[in-house]
C-alpha cells in the first residue's frame, strides 16, 4: 500500500501506473495518521510538512519514504533516521531553475533592476550607473548538486566562484570577507542551523549581499534584520525565511534592500509532473527489486557521521 501525503482532492493523473498496481491513500498532511498504518510507501509531496515526524507511531509497515524536495530536513528526526526505511528525495529536478534564479537576482542586485522599475512607474528617466558581475568574487556555501550547479553557471556567468563545504563552514567568518555574493544551498542540519549569524554578517563586506535558497533556518533572521537596517551588508535576495510563510507584519518584509519569493525558485513550468514521474520511475524500481535512485545517506545529512 502507497501513501500520498498531498493536498490535492484525487490521485493525480501522472500517479495512475501507481494506482494501477497497489492501493493508494491520499491524505492531507493533518490526516497523515490515518494513511500510514499498513503502508509500505510513502510519497511526500507536501515536503514542507512535519506530519510524518509527529504520527511516525502510526508508521508500523513502512519501507520506502521518498519526499518530493532535495532537502529532506522534514523528514530527517531520529526515528525515521534509526529505522530501515529508506528515504529518497528528487535530486537532479530542481539543481537548474535554482541556479538561474541565483544569477537572476545578482544581475538584478548588479543591474538595479528595481530601481528602473521604480523609476519607470514614477514616469522618471535618471541615468545611472551599474555594477559588472564579471569577475566578481562569490562564495557559494554548499557542495552538493544545487550548490555545484549554481557555482557552475556563475563561473560560465565569469564571477570568481569560491565553494564552501563542512571544513570551511567551521570558520565561515573568514571565507566571507572578500565576497560580493553569499549564496546559501547547504541542507538544514543541527551544524548549519543559523550557520549565517551576526558574527558572519559582520565579516562580509557592506557592499556584499546575502542569496538565501537554502533553508530559512540557515540565517539568523533577526540578526539578518539588524545587519541590514544597519547597512552592514548591502542586500538580501531570500527564496527562503525563518519562519516560513513569512507572516504578515514580519519586520523582514520592510526591511531596506530585501527582496523576498515565496519559496518558488526551482517551482518552474512543469515542476509537479516531473516530481510525479519521478516517484513513478523509483516506484517501478521498488516493485522490480531495484535499488533506488537519490536514496540519501540519512546519517551523514543528520549529523551523526
């Protein structure tokens, strides 16, 4: 038996070769309690739900977990962690969108883009000067498919690109002070968890800007908040907040030179059908007795090698 955690009211379409060979429970995420019992499988689609980790008791027949997000810090607590089950993510979908909404946004930091949207909605022609991103000095922190991704297309972009794994987010202060653009991609872990904090924000330049498509989780917000209304740094492009949804009235709505998506920079044309296909290809390979594909080493991304 299958369980879909997923908001939709019926099986989507592109989930049939699934139906066709075992039975399905559909469930909202606060009815995930009630799908679990007897299921071998479980497709997380609402990946930024924390529904398994409550009702994981109710999890007695489970042998696969595949979430439909590279990061799987949802679904990575000590019981699904010390248990058998396998989880799986959908590494290899959202790697290009998200870099391309990286450069995006250091192009319209470099560019002010903003500033000639405001002026052309003011009805004001100014002249001004911009910034070239060529030979800039980014640091992207975070080494694994999203990250490579991002530094390959800045490199191609002809930024200097400095990428920053486990050993130098030890002394992340230090990799900092000569980069223009931070760019946060590393997975929410108990060691990056606020990884970006005051202490960081002061060693980066104040013309630097800070990228967040990572977890919102990886910033102190409020220092975040203080290092901008300061001008200790001169931006942030944030896909991702602490917490999110941001809620309405948040000060880091307001604050100067921020610029905030709701969580959509891998969210291109066609996204939800290839995560669907996805889970169906690695289905296929479950019933064939196949190993596979993006199980995630859920030691490693829990902290415990």
């Amino acid at each position: 038996m299958v369980a879909v955690q997923h908001a939709a009211t019926a099986v989507p379409d592109r989930l049939a070769p699934v139906t066709a060979a075992a039975e399905v429970r559909l469930v909202e995420s606060d009815q995930l309690a009630t799908a679990l019992p007897g299921a071998e499988i479980l497709f997380v689609y609402d990946f930024r739900s924390s529904a398994l980790r409550e009702t994981w008791s109710a999890a007695d027949s489970l042998r696969w977990v595949q979430i439909a997000s590279t990061g799987v810090d949802p679904v990575l607590f000590d019981g699904l962690v010390e248990s058998q089950v396998v989880l799986t993510n959908s590494r290899g979908l959202f790697e290009r969108p998200i870099a391309e909404y990286v450069l995006a946004q250091i192009l319209a930091f470099a560019k002010d883009i903003r500033r000639s949207t405001r002026a052309q909605a003011a009805l004001s022609w100014r002249h001004f000067e911009s910034e070239s991103i060529a030979g800039s000095p980014v640091a992207v922190l975070g080494t694994g498919p999203i990250g490579q991704e991002i530094a390959a297309l800045l490199t191609a972009a002809g930024m200097q690109v400095t990428v920053l794994g486990r050993a130098e987010s030890a002394d992340l202060p230090s990799h900092v002070r000569e980069a223009e653009y931070l760019v946060l991609a590393a997975p929410l872990t108990t060691q990056t968890h606020g990884i970006v904090n005051a202490r960081v924000l002061s060693a980066m330049r104040p013309t630097a800007r800070l990228i967040n498509v990572g977890r919102g989780e990886l910033v102190g917000t409020w220092d975040l908040v203080s290092a901008l209304n300061r001008g200790d740094i001169a931006g942030a492009a944030l896909d991702v907040t602490d917490p999110e949804p941001l809620p309405v009235g948040h000060p880091l709505w307001r604050t100067p030179n921020t610029y905030i998506t709701p969580h959509n920079s891998g969210d291109v044309h066609g996204w939800s059908d290839r995560l669907q296909d996805q889970f169906v290809v690695n289905f296929e390979r479950y019933l064939r007795g196949e190993e596979l594909l993006n199980i995630v080493d859920k030691d490693r991304m829990h902290g415990n090698a």
